[in-house]
C-alpha cells in the first residue's frame, strides 16, 4: 500500500478507538511525546480544533494515521498560529502517510487564513524531522532540556511551516 492508494478524510468520533490507539503507540515507542499515556477520545475530541483533522484510511477503512491541531494561544494575535500532531501506525511507516496527512493540513490551514503552523519534535525523531521539511517546514532552534520524560530532560526540536499566500 502506498499514500496513492489512502483516503484522507475527516477526523471523526467514528475513528476514536484506533486514534488513541496509534497515539499510545508512538507514546510507547519514546521519541513521540512528553505524553505517557493517550488521552481518552473525549479529551483528544475537546483539545483538538474538529476544522483541522484529518485520518488517513486505508481501503478497509481502517485508520493508517491521524493530524490535528490545537490552537498556542488563545490571544487574538495569534489566531493564526496551531501546533500540530502527526501520528502513523508503526505497520504503516515509511509509506507516505505522514506526507499525505501533512498535505491536507496545510491545505485545510491554508483555506482558514492560518499563516503558521508549528511542532516540537525530539531530536532523536529523524523520520519526523525528515517528512516535516519535505512539507516545507523549518528548524526554528532548539530548546534545550525542555522537559523530562521518565526522569531524564529531553530537548525538542521547534519547526513552523509559515504560509506562502498568506501575509
């Protein structure tokens, strides 16, 4: 299978069980998030902006990866600035996904006059890292022992992908 043969739709209560289960996946795997456990779908649900979700499906329907987008800050300066997530299932990398969920958020954030579009990724994450400036993001810096995931201070690498039409 590759992102040719994905159909990327809407995010829905519908997909809970796997989001959350894809989500614990990469959490379980330590280079994803501070996170240590996914959030129940009411807390995703309620966190995430429902106009900028997106699941990637394969022709079973079954949910190969997600991408959603809260917003930083709740200043109107900011209104068009979101961090995003992007998830794929560990039996689906390395097709393309990830691309193809990146595509329909820019283009979804693009439409809504959202100008940049940000992430925190932990250094060691370089097929994140990778698929990311593929998208046309870039490297802001890095902080520094930002936080610490079981005990030990992590860094994070912050990229933005800041829109081309929107000024």
């Amino acid at each position: 299978m590759t992102a040719a043969t994905v159909v990327v739709v809407p995010l829905a209560a519908a997909h809970a069980d796997e989001v959350v289960a894809i989500y614990q996946a990469g959490i379980d795997e330590g280079n994803a998030t501070f996170e240590t456990t996914a959030p129940t779908w009411e807390q995703f649900d309620t966190a995430k902006l429902p106009e900028h979700r997106f699941a990637a499906l394969d022709e079973t329907g079954r949910v190969l990866g997600w991408v959603a987008v809260t917003r930083v800050s709740d200043r109107c300066a900011y209104a068009g600035v979101v961090e995003h997530s992007v998830y794929v299932h560990p039996d689906a990398r390395g097709r393309g996904i990830a691309s193809t969920l990146l595509t329909a958020l820019i283009d979804s954030t693009e439409a809504a006059g959202i100008w940049t579009v940000q992430s925190g990724i932990f250094p060691e994450n370089a097929a994140s890292l990778a698929v990311h400036e593929r998208a046309g993001f870039r490297v802001i810096g890095t902080r520094e022992r930002i936080g610490r995931q079981h005990g030990v201070w992590r860094d994070v690498v912050l990229v933005e992908r800041r829109s081309l039409t929107i000024s």
